[in-house]
C-alpha cells in the first residue's frame, strides 16, 4: 500500500490577508518558473468544498423533483439553482452595484460638497 503526503497552503483568509489582493503573488511567481503542483494551491474551506455544494443543491433538486411530481410538470434545473443560491447571488450582486455605481459617486459628490463654500 502507497501512502502519499500532500502539503496543502493554508488559505490566506485564515492568516488574515483576505483584504489583501497580493496573496496570489506567489502563486504567480512559481507558475511563471514551473508548473503547479497540489501543494502549491491554497487549501479549501469546508463551507467551499464541491461534496458540500452538490448536496445542497441536491436537496433542492429533490424538492423540486417532488414539488414537479406534484403540479405534474417537468422538474427544473434552474429553479433549483435559483433557489439554492439566490441569496449568495443577491449580496455578491449588492456590493457589486455599491462597489461599482455608488462608491465612484461618492468621491465625486464629496468633492462637490468641499467646493460649495467657493460657491457661496
């Protein structure tokens, strides 16, 4: 029996660097001299891993399965993928409208209100 070791990088929001965009910096710099290996990506949370999605999409998917059975219909796929993550979509999709249209707005208007004085 072969038994294989395998070090895994910790994820960078465990060490606190999550507000950092530079944590992929090194990553990039070992791809740019060789290939990647395992060891060299950052490990997963739980919450993130692929068994944990696709069971709870799964049980939507049995919901919408049983709820198809019941208006005799043809059960949906994308009804069960909205249903899963509708919630994580709406607050991604909040702070990128706030990220993009608001927060640009806002360094001009503050801009606007320290120039009124001049105005008067």
């Amino acid at each position: 029996k072969k038994i294989v070791i395998v070090y895994v990088t910790p994820n960078p929001k465990i060490r606190g660097l999550e507000c950092s965009h530079r944590w992929p910096n090194p990553l990039f710099k070992i791809g740019r001299g060789q290939k990647l290996k395992q060891g060299d990506t950052c490990s997963v949370f739980p919450e993130d891993r692929s068994q944990h999605l696709g069971e709870e999409l799964q049980g939507y998917w049995d919901q919408e399965v049983l709820r198809a059975k019941s208006y005799k219909r043809e059960p949906s796929l994308m009804k069960a993928i909205v249903q899963c993550y509708w919630k994580s979509c709406l607050v991604l999709g909040t702070f990128t409208f706030l990220e993009v249209k608001i927060f640009p707005c806002r360094a001009l208007l503050s801009s606007l209100c320290r120039s009124v004085p001049r105005w008067v």
